[in-house]
C-alpha cells in the first residue's frame, strides 16, 4: 500500500478556488486525486482549474455553488456523487469572518458566521457521508478547524464559537461516522494570508506581533497545509478519526 498514494481517489474541495482550499487541492492533486474545486465564483474557479492543472498535471472540475441552503447542499451532494462516480474525500473549507466586539456584535452577524462556518459546514458533511455510506465508501471528510477552536482571541467571538463547535461537531461526527470506515478529522490553520485575514497583515503591528508569538517566525503559506491536507485524505490516517490536525507554526506550544 501507498500511504499517501491518492491516484484513484475523488476529492471535492470547498473554498477550492482560491488561499487555504486552492493550498489544500492543490495537495491532493499533486498526490494523484481528481479534484472538484467549489466556490461561488466561476471567473475564480477557471482560473484556479488553469493553474492547478499546469502546476500538478492532474484532472480538475469546478462546480460554482452557494452552500448557503440545507436542500442545496444536499442536491450537490447527489450531483456530485453521481458526476464523480463516488465521493471519496471532502474538504470542508468554507469561511467568514466579522470582526467586532463582542458588545457590538448584532444578531445579525452571528447568524451570518454561525451559518457559514457551522450550521452549512455540518450539512455538507452530513450530504457527503450519506453518498459514501450508500456506496459503501470508506470515505475521509476534513473540516477546517482554526486556532479558535481552542483559543478566544478578541474581536471574533462568533467565530470562535463556530470553531469551537467544528471542533466538537467533527469529534461527534467521527464517532457516529466510524462503523461505516469514514473517517473525519479537522486540520486548525494558525495565521495564514488569506482574503479573509487580509486587513490585518495590512497593519505592521499585527504582522510583528504573529512573528514574535509564532515560533517559526513566519505565517503560514497555502501550500504548508497541502501535506496535513493529503495525510487525512490518505490510508496513512486510516486509523485516525475525531482528531484536529493544528497547522500554525508552533503558536499553540508558546
């Protein structure tokens, strides 16, 4: 066996057209998958499809999807599984944030977080594991954890509970999930240069700040979270489930 061999193997990568998810397709491209990149933006994904595809050689899809409705994900879902053949591996990469403070924050703003990072990321996950359950797939789901999940760092108190809820939704989930082979783990990125994260490294004094805390010295680059990314999706996990995979250049340690 090829611990970390995906040739054969069908991943559909959320958040795939661009930062962490277009890090993590491009992983498992790399590693022999055929990919389905999922965003909401089709310019995006045509240009993320190029790249991929001149950079890894591997075979690219795109599907330009809202997650944001129950019934939507799970016509995806079906969709997909039948546009594939099979689900084998899902990365479950969607993300927003708003920063406030927690005396600031209005209801709508919490919803708005709680939908995007919890309540459509468990529902992805949930349609997927259905297709794999049903053709018997002993599939590998990855949910995108966050320093958060642990930490409560300011200004993000509604994200901070979604990841903190990803990670119990992902424990829960892995248990439930384990009789059938599906294993589901959690990658938890430190501070990345995303869109998302875009405003603070505008501002020095975050920037110097992550150096000083990150033991490395350095954020994170997309492609550092390609090998956590294709190790879930490989049988070199195969025995591991209900984990969070911390891919933050030692902040947690310091």
């Amino acid at each position: 066996m090829e611990l970390f061999n995906l040739t054969g193997k069908n991943a559909i990568v959320i958040g795939g057209s661009r930062g962490l998810g277009y890090g993590m397709a491009a992983g498992l491209s790399q590693a022999g998958a055929r990919v389905m990149l999922v965003s909401r933006n089709q310019e995006a994904l045509g240009q993320a499809k190029k790249q991929l595809e001149e950079t890894t050689g591997g075979e690219v899809l795109t599907k330009a999807f809202d997650i944001c409705s129950v019934e939507g994900i799970r016509q995806f879902a079906a969709e997909s599984a039948q546009r594939l053949g099979q689900i084998d591996i899902l990365i479950n990469s969607a993300g927003l944030n708003i920063r406030k403070a927690a005396l600031d924050f209005e209801e709508e703003d919490w919803d708005r977080i709680q939908d995007v990072q919890l309540k459509y990321v468990f529902f992805m996950a949930q349609a997927v594991a259905r297709q794999m359950v049903e053709k018997k797939i002993p599939g590998k789901i990855i949910n995108i954890a966050s320093l958060n999940s642990v930490l409560g760092l300011k200004n993000m108190v509604s994200y901070c509970a979604a990841k903190g809820g990803i990670a119990q939704m992902t424990k829960a989930m892995a248990n439930e999930l384990a009789p059938y082979g599906i294993c589901v783990n959690a990658i938890g990125p430190g501070y990345f240069e995303t869109e998302m994260t875009k405003p603070l490294f505008q501002k020095p004094e975050y920037v110097k700040m992550f150096h000083e805390r990150i033991p490395m010295n350095r954020t994170g680059l997309p492609e550092d979270l390609a090998g956590a990314a294709v190790f879930l999706a490989s049988p070199a996990s195969d025995y591991m489930t209900g984990q969070i995979v911390y891919v933050d250049g030692g902040w947690l340690v310091n």
